[in-house]
C-alpha cells in the first residue's frame, strides 16, 4: 500500500498520465494502476461566482489603472488577462467551434466544452496532431427524458501523417492529370470489336468453349500470310501490332472492351490492309489461332477525313475454313460532343468522387488491374471514455433518431422559414426502352402510395411535412418485376430539385419539379432508357378560398391508426438510408477508393454506455444506466501496415469489436435491460388498444366490417 500511495501521489505532483504496473513481490503478481489528468466539471454556482468575480475585478483594476496611468495600461491588462485567457484557451476554443456548428449546421446541436489542439514533430519526421475534447454531446430536443443522443466524457484524437509522402504522391497525380490531358488533346480512334459463333478451341466433358483475345495486325500489300508464323512477325517493320485486347474467359460471341489508338503512333506505317488476328488463350502451351480476317484499307480505316460511325462485318477464316463472323467500327474520339462525352472528359481529369455512381464510371475507366490512387497514409490513436448512446422518445412518441434526422434534413434557409405538408403529384406516360413492358407504375412516401395504370393521375399526399421523406417512383411488369426506380427526397425539390435523374427538368418555384424522370435498375447504377412524365409540388394545404383544380386531385389521407413505435421508426429510417444509398456493391468500392489509407495504432472506449430500453417500451428512458460494457481495447489488432481503405477498417473494427464486448458485457444485466423494455412495451401497447376502443365506441371487429360494407357498397 506504501509503494502505490508513493507512486501516484509522484505521478499526480508531476500531473503525468500514464499505465504503471506494480509488482507484487510478497504474494507474486503484478498489480496495474492507471494515472490520468480529469478536467473537473464546475458545476457549483461557487467556482463560476469566483472565475466570474475575477474576470470583472481584473477589469475594473486595468480601468482604474488606466484612469491614473495611461502608461502602464497595457502592461496591466497584459499580467492580469494573459494567464486568465491561456487557462480559458480551451474552454473559448469549444465555445467558438460550437457557435460556428450552431451557425453553419444548426440541427446538429454539437456541444463542446474545451477544446485542446497541438501540432509536434515525431521522430520518424511525421507531422503529429492532438485534439483533445472535454464533454462532447450530440443534443436531443426538448421533451426527451435523456438530454443528449450521443455523448462522451472526454475524447482523445492523435493523427499523424508523412508530409514527403504526401508531397510525392501529390505531385504523381499531378503530372498523370497532366499527361491525361495532353492525351486527350491528341487525335485518337476507338475502336470497337466484338465476334459472334466463334470456333471452340478448347473442349470440356459437357461443353466446347474458348478464351478469345484478338489483335490488329498492319500487314503491308506485298506481304503474304503466313497462318503458322503469323504470332512470331510482331515484332518486324513490315507486319506490326496496332493493339490488342483482353482476354475473355469461356465465351463464343465475346464484345472486347473499347480500345484508343493513338493517330501519331500509327504515322510510322505505310500503306496496307488492317487485320485482325482472334486466339484462344492457352496458360501452358501455345495460344491457338482461331481465325484471321481482312477489315479494310489502313489509311481509310484510320485516317480518313470522313468520319463514318459504319459496322464492318467480316468472316474469319483459317486455311480456308470459316471460324466465326467478327464485327468492327472505328469511331473518332471527339465525333460525338455529346453531355455524357463532355462530362466523361471532364472527369478524366479527375482520380476519385463521392457519389458512387460517378466513382464507379472512374474506377471502369482505369480498369481490374489499376488500383485507385492514394495520397498517403494517416495514423490514428483514438480514446474515449465515458461514451453514451442512448435511444429515447419524447412526449408524442417520436424516436431521437427519427428526429435527428429531420433536424439535419431541415437546415435549409428556406425549409426554415416555411414548413410544407402536402405533396402533390401528377404522373404522365411512359416512354423509352421498357415502355411495352412497364404495366403499373406506383408512387410511394413513406407508407402511403398510389398506382397508375396506362393514363394520367393525380394524387395528393398529406400530412407529409418531414424534407427526409423519400419519394420513390418505381415501375412494374405485369408478372410484377421491378423494371425500375427512381427517388428524391422532399429536401432536395426545395434545394436542389435539378439535382436527380431525369430529362427536360423544370422547376419554376421551391419545391416544384416537372419532367421526364429516368427510371434506373440495379441500384440506380444503370440506365433503364425509360422515362416517366411527372410532376411534383410540395406545398401548403390550399386555402378555402382557393378552389380545387378541375383534374380533381384526389388526395391520400394517411389511415387513421395508433402511432409507429420505436423499433418500427428505427427501421423505416433504415430502409430510407438503404433507399438514398443506392447501389451497397457501389457504395463499398466508394469507401475502398477513398484517396487515404488508414492506420490505426490504438482505439480505447473506457465505460460504454448504451441505453436502448426505449426501443422496445415506446416510452421515455429515465434510467442512469444501460447496457455497460467496461471496455473495449482494440490496441494493435487494427494496425496494419502501411495502412488499410476505409471499407478493409469498418469491417475489421466490427470483427474484432465482438470478443472484446462479448467479454466484458453483463449478460443478466443486459437481458433484465431488455425485458424490462419488452414488458413495458407490451403493457402500453395494450393500454393503447383499450383507449382507441373507447374512443371508436364499438369494438376493432365492428368497426373493421362496417368498412368492409361501406367498401363494397
């Protein structure tokens, strides 16, 4: 007892921060005793009177100074405000970060009691950045039992990255950007083949198929072929190799992918034919040719002045024999200034994006074999203690998660000084590649939708006043196959209404949008060519003045029934997220790209608290604790090196996260959390029934067939 008492007591004189281990000499073993700084929490009115009281007695002490001696004025205000305003340096810094968050995004309500910041210079030459954060939150709004949704003691950030290393790869993606665009300033063609009924050169137990690859041969007039050597002249002057293509596995009918050819490399060659050589690619012995054929003249396939988008199609032969039908165009690179071709050059220029669809189109661009382009590799160390997420509802039963996120959806300017809840909606035709097969079209905001079957309708959804609502048109086959989908957000029609898929958009006031919205599959990480007339409009419910419009909007009245609980709002938002996600395949390779890589030296979460009783009771946690879980220590089971994407971290920290918790949980604690929630559910639940039934006046079973009469009748 004498040894640790001397221990600490040096450590806290000399305010160290630390893990000592203490051995236990008479009993063996060895005792661990962790030494930490804690801001205190001045919460008394006392020590606020006294920083208060100081504040203004060192004022009033460089007035009166002033007053008498104008000279020693500053002097004075130097000595008494400079050692104050250092040791209040991190409470100001958290004031002021919190003002600004206030400011720039006021549904986050972030709160931050000090911040501390500091920059040094490891020995390994890494530039090294320390946040430190005393009582962070994430508010909730009045009427929750729980005052903030997230919340941490105080949290501890190191990162450190290599400033060489970021200068050398910066300035790599700088020159290949460079080179790009001279490339693309270059004449070039692209040239587009692909084959049909090729012969099988390799034969299975229960099929015949072959791996075909091809290549563009520039043969001379007065060379003749020879079918035997034709793989060993590549190399000469008078018989070269224009390109070549990937290699397809298992296939008869392949389409290669587009090739571009550089116009200058070609000025070397005179005149002659171009043609085009398929293989079978063989890993152990010879690649075996399939068939050759003659595409056309070299200086009229490649340096005409017309520019003809014209299908060659061409029988290959080998020894006489037919081996297959190839098909062959030469398109120049810049004879379609189209959008898309506009903006795919554009983008060239670019290494990686945030939205996934456009970082897929980047990723295709560099191909299987290209990794996506990193500017280095950040350090992380990371410790929170005191962490609390806690799940609660208010008064009318609102989930905080629900209401967080309307918070951040309603940060708009606009959205602030007005709160529509009506959308109104008019669907038109279809037209494009599937309109033979679309049959139903629906309209879908939350749980209410509405279908149209081969003419126009009008809908009005109301009650509808949340800008995270999404609105999902989707469009159905007979048999009921989703051909396609297209959503927004009733946010973005007053933000950004432009912003979506679609043709001929207009948007004359906020939250209107008409046009020709374009149905996508997969996701909506492809084109389905097909388009839907329709027109939204997000608006106030109309005056009684106002009379209704001719076509008679008929509106959807959300159903008269008991509000959604907790667990049921936690998962409606989840499937929206999922909705607003698209593509997860796309989404994953977004995260795999992003430009830094990560490594994570020590990650510490010290008293983790997580209150989810209210999931499950529908009512307002009040309780100090939840589930606990004392800690979960993940120190060098994260590291790698040189560093890892960020989709390679989320999945190793969820791995390596279940033994630590499973570990360190209270299984009974946490099952007597949960069940008292369930129980308290199911009693409210019921309390809920028997209050509707005395509110209708009859029971639900009544009151269910006298809907189904007044239905049929």
């Amino acid at each position: 007892r004498g040894l640790v008492e001397t221990v600490v007591g040096a450590a806290v004189a000399t305010e160290l921060s630390s893990d000592l281990e203490l051995p236990l000499s008479s009993q063996g073993g060895v005792l661990r005793v962790r030494v930490w700084k804690e801001t205190r929490d001045e919460t008394t009115f006392a020590p606020f009177v006294n920083r208060r009281a100081f504040f203004f007695y060192g004022l009033a002490l460089v007035v009166l100074t002033e007053a008498l001696t104008p000279a020693s004025g500053l002097f004075v205000l130097v000595a008494v405000f400079g050692p104050w305003f250092l040791l209040e340096l991190p409470s100001l810094l958290g004031l002021a970060l919190t003002f600004v968050l206030k400011i720039a995004v006021p549904g986050l309500k972030l709160k931050l009691k000090a911040l501390r910041l500091a920059l040094s210079l490891t020995r390994r030459g890494h530039f090294q950045l320390n946040v430190d954060v005393d009582h962070f939150a994430l508010a909730n709004d009045v009427g929750f039992a729980q005052p903030n949704f997230v919340e941490a003691k105080s949290v501890s950030l190191a990162l450190s990255v290599d400033p060489l290393e970021f200068l050398d790869n910066a300035w790599r993606l700088f020159s290949s950007s460079e080179k790009r665009k001279r490339d693309a300033e270059r004449p070039s063609k692209i040239v587009k083949v692909r084959a049909e009924d090729l012969a099988a050169k390799d034969h299975y137990l229960t099929f015949s198929s072959s791996d075909p690859f091809f290549k563009l041969l520039f043969v001379p007039n007065t060379q003749k072929i020879d079918y035997k050597d034709l793989s060993h002249q590549f190399n000469s002057d008078e018989f070269a190799l224009i390109a070549q293509s990937e290699t397809l596995q298992k296939t008869l009918n392949p389409e290669w992918q587009d090739i571009c050819i550089d116009l200058e490399d070609l000025t070397r060659f005179a005149a002659g034919d171009v043609r085009v050589a398929v293989y079978d690619r063989d890993k152990v012995t010879d690649n075996d040719l399939i068939g050759v054929a003659t595409l056309g003249s070299f200086q009229e396939l490649f340096f005409s002045s017309e520019d003809k988008a014209v299908t060659t199609r061409r029988e290959l032969t080998k020894k006489g024999k037919g081996a297959g039908t190839v098909y062959f165009q030469v398109v120049s690179s810049s004879s379609s200034p189209s959008n898309d071709d506009k903006s795919s050059r554009s983008s060239s220029e670019q290494f990686y994006s945030f939205f996934p669809v456009k970082n897929e189109q980047l990723r295709q661009r560099r191909g299987p074999k290209h990794e996506a382009p990193r500017l280095g590799t950040v350090g992380i160390a990371l410790r929170v203690d005191d962490p609390t997420i806690a799940f609660d509802v208010d008064d009318t039963g609102e989930l905080n998660v629900c209401n967080f996120v309307t918070r951040l959806a309603s940060t708009s300017k606009l959205l602030r000084k007005t709160k529509p809840c009506v959308l109104s909606v008019t669907m038109g035709e279809v037209r494009g590649a599937l309109k033979d097969q679309v049959d139903t079209v629906t309209v879908t905001v939350r749980d209410e939708s509405f279908e149209m079957k081969k003419h126009v309708k009008a809908r009005t959804f109301e009650d509808v006043d949340d800008p995270s609502a999404v609105v999902e048109i989707a469009a159905f086959s007979h048999k009921g196959r989703r051909l396609g989908d297209w959503i927004t957000t009733l946010k973005m029609l007053f933000v950004a209404p432009h912003n979506v898929w679609g043709e001929s958009l207009r948007s004359d006031e906020p939250g209107a949008l008409s046009g020709d919205l374009e149905l996508r599959c997969k996701g909506r990480s492809e084109s389905t060519e097909t388009y839907v007339r329709c027109e939204l409009k997000w608006h106030h419910p109309r005056s009684e003045e106002q009379p209704l419009p001719k076509e008679e909007l008929t509106p959807v009245k959300p159903k008269k029934k008991k509000a959604k609980t907790a667990l049921e709002q936690l998962t409606q938002n989840s499937k929206e997220t999922t909705l607003k996600l698209g593509n997860l395949t796309l989404v994953a390779h977004l995260l795999q790209d992003f430009p830094l890589l990560f490594n994570v030296h020590a990650l510490e979460l010290n008293r983790v608290n997580f209150h989810l009783k209210a999931l499950f009771s529908n009512e307002a946690d009040t309780t100090d604790r939840g589930i606990f879980v004392n800690q979960i220590d993940l120190r060098d089971k994260l590291r790698a090196d040189p560093g890892v994407d960020l989709f390679t971290l989320a999945f190793h920290f969820v791995k390596a996260a279940v033994g630590p918790v499973l570990r360190e949980l209270s299984y009974l604690a946490a099952a007597k959390h949960i069940l008292s929630g369930v129980v308290a559910g199911l009693l409210r639940s019921d309390d809920d029934d028997d209050d509707s039934q005395d509110d209708d006046g009859e029971p639900p079973a009544a009151s269910s067939s006298t809907h189904a009469a007044s239905s049929s009748s």
